[in-house]
C-alpha cells in the first residue's frame, strides 16, 4: 500500500471515518467474520473487481496493482448486502466490506487472482463520485477520502501548471531510450508507464511537476521522435493510452496485421515441451511471462485470452483444457501436450451443440438484431446460459472464435 503522504499537493477535502464507525452503522457486520476492505472500481453484469485502493491518475502517481492484488468476483453470485441502489461504477466509487473467498480463475486472461466468499454479503460503505475523488484508501483502521472541492474540479488543471517544473536533457535521453525499446517490443508504449519510467530517470513519478498529465507531457518534451493517443487499434483491438512514433498511424492493421505465422513460437513451444514432460501439464496463469520472454510480446496484443493465443498459435501441439483431475484434486486452465491429453480426466461439456440447437441461438439472435439493429457480445455469456451452456469456453476461446466456428453462415464478429 502505498500511504497518500506521496500525493501531489493539491487543494483538497480530506475526511478520515473509522472502519469501526462505519462497521457500526451496518446491520450486516458479523463481528465473529475475518473481512477485507477495498474499492470496488468495476461491476458489470458478467464481472466486477476490488482494487485495495482508488489513487485518481490525474492527481497522483499513478498507482498501479498486478493481478495478485486485485479481487475479482461474478455479480451473479454476489449478496450485495442491506441496498436496492443500483450501482454505477463507472461514474462513482465504492468502499466496500467483504471476506476472503480464496482464489479464481481470471476466463479472460486465464491468470489466478483472488476472489470473494459469495456466502457473505458484500456490503458498501461509502460512496463518491470519481470524477472529484483524489484517494479513496483504508489505511491504520480508517477510511481516507479526499475529494476535490466543486469549485477547484474545473479549473485544477490551469492552477497546477503554473507549478510545472523542467526536465533536463538526459532523463528525456533515458525516457526515450525506454518508449523506443517499448515500441521495439510491441509497436506501442503504453502511457500508463510513464510515471514508472520519469521515476527511474529522475526520481519522481509524478508527471504533474512537469506538464498537466501524460498527453501534454510527451508533447512539451518528447513531441519530436513521439506522439500520445488516447486510444489505439491495433489489430482490431482498442488500446486506451499509447505513446507511438509520430511516422505511425494510428489504425496499426493500415500498416500490416500480426497474423498467426507472424509470431515466432519455435522457442516457446520447445519450452513448454520441456515445462509438460514431467507433469504432463502447464499452469495457464504462468503463460503471460512465458510468452513475453520467448515471443517479446504482450500476448494480449494478438489475442484476447491465453485460450485464444493457444488456439492462434500453439494448436499444432499443445490444447488448453479448462480443468483437469489430478490425485483428485481439480486444477483449473492447463496447457496439455496433445498426445497426452486422454492420460488425465477432463470436465465434460454437458450440452452437446447440436444443428437443431445452433438454429434455435441463431433465430434468438435475429430477433435481437431486428429489434435493436446489433447484438452486444458482451450479454453473450449470459444469453447462452438461457440455452442451457452455463459457460461458452467449453466450445471455443472467445466469442469472435464461437460465432466463426457455429455461427458464421449467418453473422460476423465486428469489434
């Protein structure tokens, strides 16, 4: 954790409430339960997630949490504890109470994070908008919020460049040699790093000394080898916050598309023949790293899960298989050896696709698209529950690989 001594001085609203007053209030606190604090900063239909603190890009360092750190869990299955308010974050934040559920499985990254026990009711405790909030942390028993007052929100920009100090010659040298090798590696650098990289160079993260946030920082000192965007195609995927050469477009797919044989698994597979002799099997959660230091990319930008890359580029030799039985104990999203994959016990897909069934998904599907002009993908997850496959990845990777596969004679997947 990191204590909010380190934030940028600015004008702000602080209010410090003890967990015990807060935990007092409730009617739901069990003083016999181990809980956990944390801000919940995601909550959809189908996923939400828990970070251990909410720091405001604009106004701090640019905190950042690995996967490790940050607690995922499905709304579906989640008491939401003693409200009917329906919940919003991405406008506003949310301190909430919850106890530990052990770990998961993250289906979009196939990384293991840390969940939530569903048989206690998570529960709110406070509330602010995001936009004015600086901090929002538990920290020595209490919650610390600090908000930016309503008249400073609008103008705080202008009032904290006149501070704005200079960089000498050698940190922008470092900066850059840092984004380049950035680019090198995956066409991009992505913004968020910045912070982490000025601090090395100089020993501060806070871009706000020298310029009012990243976009104007790489224009007033770095604009004449790059260029910041606030979102980036590449590869038909959205990036949000990208630093690029100032020769690159913007669309990446206009200058050449990263197809399957483009990416060098010769070394990758090698290892992960050697990683699966043993064991006969690969923890999935572990493949990221793997696939950054045998393919220098950032898996993400070629697939949108460890199950789609396998599918894109290890197929040949290696299958990702949701779970297995070992010593009867089921381990979760493994990489198995093609050949060896009938040595262990797989979950079985218990709804079997057939035409009658991809016909009757294809007319539900229709009458959606007639009626609303699209189909979000994102409501797929839960729109085939209705059908009886309680979870899509049991027939394909993703949904674009679900429509190509059973769907295709009628619809097409668009980003």
């Amino acid at each position: 954790m990191v204590n909010t001594e380190n934030l940028q001085e600015v004008n702000y609203i602080e209010s410090r409430t003890s967990l015990d007053e807060l935990n007092a209030k409730s009617t739901m606190f069990d003083s016999s339960l181990s809980y956990s604090y944390g801000v919940l900063t995601m909550f959809s239909k189908a996923f939400a997630c828990i970070k251990p603190a909410f720091y405001n890009y604009e106004y701090s360092l640019g905190i950042e949490y690995k996967h490790s750190e940050i607690v995922i869990f499905d709304p579906t299955k989640a008491s939401m504890g003693d409200t009917d308010e329906k919940i919003n974050a991405q406008k506003n934040l949310y301190l909430v109470r919850y106890a530990d559920g052990g770990v998961t499985t993250n289906q979009k990254t196939g990384e293991t994070q840390p969940t939530i026990d569903y048989s206690v009711p998570l529960e709110i405790l406070l509330k602010c908008t995001k936009k004015q909030c600086v901090c929002l942390e538990v920290l020595e028993n209490s919650a610390i919020l600090r908000m930016l007052p309503p008249a400073e929100s609008n103008n705080l920009s202008k009032s904290i460049s006149v501070a704005n100090r200079e960089i000498d010659e050698s940190t922008v040298a470092i900066l850059e040699s840092k984004i380049n090798a950035d680019i090198k590696r995956q066409g991009f650098a992505y913004a968020s790093a910045l912070p982490a990289y000025l601090g090395e160079a100089c020993g501060t993260r806070d871009v706000r000394q020298y310029a009012d946030g990243v976009g104007s920082f790489v224009k007033k000192y770095l604009d004449h080898s790059f260029r910041y965007e606030s979102s980036y195609l590449y590869n038909g995927k959205t990036i949000p916050g990208v630093i690029l050469l100032n020769n690159s477009n913007k669309d990446h797919t206009s200058i050449a598309s990263l197809e399957s044989h483009s990416v060098d698994v010769s070394s990758l597979l090698s290892e992960l023949e050697v990683l699966t002799s043993d064991t006969g099997y690969y923890l999935a959660s572990e493949m990221p790293r793997l696939i950054e230091k045998h393919c220098l990319i950032n898996y993400k930008t070629v697939a949108q899960s460890i199950a789609e890359f396998t599918d894109k580029y290890l197929s040949s030799k290696f299958t990702l298989v949701k779970e297995i039985a070992v010593n009867g104990k089921r381990i979760p999203n493994v990489i198995i050896p093609n050949d060896r994959v009938g040595e262990f016990t797989t979950e079985i897909i218990a709804v079997e696709l057939t035409q009658e069934l991809i016909e009757s998904l294809e007319d539900r599907i229709q009458r959606i698209i007639d009626i609303n002009g699209v189909f979000l993908c994102s409501l797929f997850p839960s729109f085939i529950r209705d059908f009886g496959i309680e979870d899509y990845h049991d027939y394909a990777s993703s949904v674009e690989l679900f429509v190509d596969k059973y769907l295709s004679s009628k619809f097409t997947y668009h980003w």
